[in-house]
C-alpha cells in the first residue's frame, strides 16, 4: 500500500468506517493467535504483557466485546478498578449478552461499594447464565456471592 492509500485508510479508521485490522491486513487467524497468546499471559499471571496485548488488539478491532472484557479482568488484577470498570461497561455496549461481563462489572461495583448497582449486574449475570449456560462454574460463584450479600443484609 502507498503512503497515500495509507493516509485514506488511516482516515477512515479514525472515522469508525473501517477497523485497523483490516487496514493492516491481519488475517483472523493471526487476530485469534495473538488473542489466545494475550489470554495465556493473563492465566498465567503476566498481566503486564496480557495487558499490552489486549491493548494492541482492541486497537486493531474496536468492536471486540471479549478484548475489551479481557482487558477489564486484567486491570482490575493489577488493582485499577476505574479501568477495569470503564472496559467493562465498553463491552456491554459492544454486546450485554455476555454473562461474564455483567458478572466481573458486578464484582467491581461490589468492591467500589456501590453494592445497589453491583447485585443489579450479578442478578443479571445469573439470568444470562441460567438461559445460556447453566452449569457454568461462574454461574455458582455468581450464585454464591449473591447469596453471600442476601445472607448479610438480612
């Protein structure tokens, strides 16, 4: 591609009418390579280098519900609650069909004290996983934590 074909296409990224991925002609499978790599370094505990990674990748597709919930999950590891709270509620956006991200949003507005709106996305989550998955093990610690703050606002 030319300087000034990559000009036009750079624009129309910053316009929302077309994904860098696509500008970069990066294949899914290489998307999904480095997506699997980023969710390997957070299971093991490298967030750091998960966090640069999914960082890069929703760079690359915007409108990646899963980069942008897996990048909540990893800051709210490293302890930044805000961020984690602000990639949570940008996946909802993307897609509010994913029990997980109500279900991480829900844990943070629990941690933040803001316990009203916080067992409102549990109780959400737990809807989502009972028509979707219900024997999820998230669904049981959902479930558990539900039961957790009932038990202690008796």
């Amino acid at each position: 591609m030319t300087e000034p074909n990559l000009e036009k296409e750079l624009a129309l990224v910053f316009e929302g009418k077309k994904q860098l991925k696509d500008v970069l002609d990066l294949g899914a499978g290489r998307l999904e390579l480095l997506t699997e790599l980023a969710y390997l370094y957070f299971e093991e505990g490298r967030y750091d280098e998960a966090r640069v990674l999914f960082e890069g990748l929703m760079a690359l597709d915007m409108g990646n519900a899963y980069h942008c919930r897996a990048l909540g999950a990893v800051v709210q590891r490293l302890g930044q609650l805000d961020a984690a709270l602000r990639y949570y509620q940008r996946a909802l956006k993307l897609n509010d069909q994913e029990p997980e991200t109500w279900a991480n949003l829900g844990e943070v507005l629990l941690i933040q004290g803001n316990a009203e709106q916080g067992l409102a996305h549990l109780e959400r989550a737990d809807q989502l996983y009972r028509s979707q998955q219900p024997h999820a093990p998230q669904r049981r610690r959902v479930q558990a934590i539900l039961r957790t703050y009932r038990r202690v606002t008796q």
